[in-house]
C-alpha cells in the first residue's frame, strides 16, 4: 500500500501567469492539500473521502483520479488493477491547485506503487497533460510546485520542464478561500486573446526584474514587482470585492497581494508574525462569504509530494 500527499499552491505568483507557482504549508503544521493511497485489487476500484469529497463527480470516469490511472496504464502499457482511496480536502475551483493535488498524488502514488516506471520528468510531463485536459490548456504553475515544492519557474523546454527559484524564508504568504468557486475555463476564457505591446513589455520587466530580486535577495523589490498585467485586470469582475480587500490589506502593510491561480482565492505576503495575523484575523471577517471558506497563514512548502507512513 502506498500513500501520497500533494500540496495546494500559489499559481502564477501575481506576476507570472502561467509560469510562477508555489507550493504551500500552513504554518500551524496542518498538511493543506490532498491525499492518495493506492493498494492491489482485483479490479479497478475507487473511493472518495475527505471534507470535499461530496463535490466531486458521482462518475468514476469523470474523477480526475480515475483519468491518471488509466492514462498512467497507456504509458506503461499494462493494465494495473488497484483500488484507489482520494482524500479530497481542497475545495475545487479554488485557485489553489485542488486538481493540481489530486493529479500530482495520483500519479506519483502509481509510479510508486509499480516501482518507478517513469522518470521525473516523464511524471511531470504527464502532469502537465492531465491538467490541461481539466482547464483548456496544458500548464505547469500547479503541478510543478505541488510535485517539486518550493517556488517554481516553469521553463517548458525540452529538457528542463521547471526550475526551482529561490525563496524568502522570512515571508508569511497568507491565502484566503471565500467558500465559493470559480471555474478555471471560465477564468481563462475571460482573458483577451492578445495583449499589446505596452502591456507584454511591463510584464517582462516585472517578472525578470522578481527573478533578479529572488536570486540578488532583495525581499522588497521582488514583492513590490509581484503585479499582474495579465490575468488580475480582467478577472477582478469575478471576484467583486477584490479591490477594496488589496487596498485594505495594503494598507495594513502587506508588501504584496494577489489572486492566487485562478481565484476566488486570494494572497498576501508579509515579512511580520504580527502582521500576518492581524491580516488572517481581518479576512476571516470580511473576505469569507461561507463556513467552508478558510484563512491559513502560510510558509513555502519546500517539500513538495512525499509518501506517508
């Protein structure tokens, strides 16, 4: 029997869509993402548990789990009966990587479970895969995080898919989830088929100009050029209260903030214990619209999948 977690994460950073993604960890000790555990059967069986469980489709074959399995089998061409349990704890349309998790689990659990067919990269490729069939279009800003941990630069080349970047170990990232949902599609058929030139080139030198501040270690440059030029101008309609809560939080001295992915998930990182929680404590109030929704203060989950037990 073999048992996988896979941490939620931080897609596109602010500043970079689609290729930024950080895996997170409450600090608290609490493991925030989805779990798989996967044992020989005779027979392909699957079980959903955990507090999102009842969310997920009643379809074996429309479970992203079941989708992993038999793909995985096409790979390595044989068939593997096993029985299946998903403990989905992330809520989906979240903006925090809940398909990212089970994906990553999933296939991670498999490649265990028939001692490590697949390389890596294999692995991460066929991530990649699986995701895109779930959002519209191929991307690694969850997976890459959740699989490798830490702050990942998705690179996409044909030797190096991603590229760990290096982080602040000072930064509280605090996430808040209001309890409701937000298809990824939706949130990427809003987005303008093209973007001018003014926009492509402030973008670049936002994301570079993170990328030099993370390796020179200038903690208040990299998050004063943690803006989003891309995605945040356009998705800001489908979180209606965004706005107000940036300034607020902005103003409370977070050094950046964010929608985290997709939303309705949003970011703020601070460098103060204090601050953070001054900040958790004012989301809880006044950014949650539901009891399901939830405020974490968070660090880099630097670990990234790892089996249990």
């Amino acid at each position: 029997m073999i048992k996988i977690y896979a941490p939620a994460s931080i897609g596109n950073v602010g500043v970079g869509f689609d290729i930024l993604g950080a895996a997170i960890v409450p600090i608290n000790g609490m493991l925030l993402g989805d779990f798989v555990t996967v044992q020989l059967s005779e027979k392909f069986n699957l079980i959903n548990k955990g507090i999102f469980a009842e969310k997920l489709p009643k379809n074996t074959e429309e479970n992203i789990v079941w989708k992993c399995w038999l793909k995985f089998c096409k790979i390595i061409k044989k068939n593997i009966p096993v029985s299946i349990i998903l403990e989905k704890n992330m809520p989906i349309g979240s903006g925090l990587g809940s398909s990212a998790c089970s994906v990553v689990a999933t296939l991670v659990a498999m490649n265990e479970f028939c001692k490590k067919p697949l390389n890596s990269k294999e692995l991460l490729l066929l991530m990649g895969e699986v995701e895109g069939e779930i959002s519209g279009s191929i991307h690694y800003d969850n997976v890459a995080p959740s699989y490798l941990g830490g702050l990942q630069l998705i690179l996409n080349d044909s030797e190096i898919i991603s590229q760990t970047i290096p982080s602040f170990k000072n930064w509280f990232w605090i996430i808040a989830w209001p309890g409701v949902k937000i298809s990824t599609s939706e949130a990427r058929e809003i987005l303008p088929k093209k973007y001018n030139k003014e926009v492509c080139v402030k973008n670049s030198r936002h994301l570079a100009g993170f990328i030099h501040a993370s390796y020179s270690k200038q903690p208040y440059l990299a998050a004063r050029l943690m803006q989003d030029f891309i995605a945040e101008p356009y998705r800001i309609k489908l979180l209606p209260n965004f706005l107000k809560t940036k300034e607020k939080i902005k103003k409370m001295g977070a050094i950046s903030c964010g929608i985290s992915g997709s939303g309705p998930t949003i970011f703020s990182v601070t460098d103060d214990i204090q601050m953070a929680k001054k900040i958790s404590s004012w989301l809880t109030k006044n950014y949650l619209q539901n009891e399901t929704g939830f405020v974490h203060i968070c660090f880099l989950d630097l670990k990234g999948v790892r089996k249990i037990g």
